[in-house]
C-alpha cells in the first residue's frame, strides 16, 4: 500500500480479555517497528523486527505482550490479559531497511482497557 | 544510552509568526528525524536529517551533529501547524528510535 496500515483504529476492551493490533508495513520495508504512546508522552519502543525475525524485543514490557511477523509483512502484536495500564495509543512504522533508514508511521490504535 | 531534550516544551503563536524549536542529544546519531503529529494523533514525517539543512516549504530545518544539535524552524505559521513537534534519534548499533518529550505548539488565529 501507498502508506504504513493499522487496524483496528480503535479498540475498547474489557480487562483481562485478549487483543490482536495489526501493522501492515509500506511494501518492500524490511523493518519493522511497534512503539506505543501513553496520554500525552513520548514514544516507547516495544519490539522491532528485520525481516521476520525479532532481534530486539527489549521494549516488551511484560509476558503477556507478544508480536509476530510473518512473509516479511503484516506484523501482529497480541497482549494478553489485558491491564488498565495498557491503554494507550500503538504505532506501528516500517522503514526500507533497519539501519540508516527514514521511518515511516501508521496511524496507531487506540487500545482503552475498561 | 542517549539522551534527546527538546525546547521550548510549549509554544503559543499567533498566525504569521516565526519560531525556532531545538533538539539536543548527548551522543552521536546516525539518524535524526522531525515528526509532526498532528491533534488526531498522526505523526506526519517532516525531515530525515542526520546532517546538514533541509528545506519544504514553510519549514526548513538544520542539525549540527559536531555540536550534537538540530534546530526546526517554522515560518510564517498557519493554524494547523499546531500540534506537538518531536525530534527522534538512533545511535550506534541501536536500532530503534529515541524520542524528546516534544514541543507542543498552538498557533492562535
């Protein structure tokens, strides 16, 4: 596509259920990068991935969050048992290759855990 | 790991004036970006600019990186320059991008 593709753009979910945020990159972008932004802060990096694989999922804040990527392209990232603590906004961005490289950002899902 | 501090942390406007809005790091980068993102949340790319000056349009912007330095300038503002401007950096062998809190501009009618 013309740009980076999130979905859903807004979620509302009920603590403790499961939920599958979707980032289909810019074609042909090896990397691939979830960060999430909490009211009015800064980005936090979660997880990136180079290709299909994950070299640095450092960001992942706890068990229950999970990413996958599968054919170089669409990006799943999963939390489980979700927490109030999780709400926030997540961005997805996927740039040409992983170093040196301008990133490019979907517009987010709003995740509101209730 | 590096540092990113971005100044003013507030900016107020009025329509037609110029402003200055800085970043500094503390380390040397490899990659240093401007974003925009706009009041529904998008982050809209302005500059990819390691080194050197860029121009489009309105804004231009600068990054020093000896001094370990960018500057984005805004001129002429128009009201839907509001919003929250962030500098973004990776350094090394670091991969993922790290972010100042942001300058969060409104530009008054």
């Amino acid at each position: 596509g013309a740009g980076v593709s999130q979905s859903p753009s807004n979620k509302v979910t009920e603590k403790g259920k499961d939920v599958e945020l979707r980032c289909d990159p810019i074609s042909g972008h090896t990397a691939l990068y979830w960060y999430r932004q909490s009211l009015g802060q800064g980005l936090e990096f979660l997880i990136y991935f180079q290709g299909n694989s994950a070299p640095d999922k450092s960001g992942l804040p706890s068990d229950r969050f999970s990413a996958e990527r599968t054919g170089g392209s669409v990006s799943t990232l999963t939390i489980q048992r979700t927490q109030q603590e999780d709400s926030a906004v997540y961005l997805c961005a996927s740039s040409v290759r992983v170093r040196d490289a301008e990133a490019f950002f979907g517009q987010g899902t709003r995740l509101t855990v209730v | 790991g590096i540092q990113v501090e971005q100044s003013p942390p507030d900016l107020i406007l009025q329509e037609g004036a110029n402003s200055t809005l800085r970043c500094n790091f503390s380390d040397s980068v490899n990659n240093l970006q401007w974003f925009h993102q706009n009041p529904w949340g998008q982050l809209i790319n302005l500059f990819y600019i390691p080194s050197g000056t860029k121009q489009n349009g309105r804004l231009s912007a600068t990054t020093v990186a000896t001094e370990r330095y960018s500057l984005l300038y805004i001129s002429s503002s128009q009201t839907t320059d509001s919003g929250v401007y962030f500098c973004a950096v990776n350094a090394g062998n670091n991969r993922k991008l790290i972010w100042g809190l942001g300058t969060s501009l409104a530009v008054n009618p």
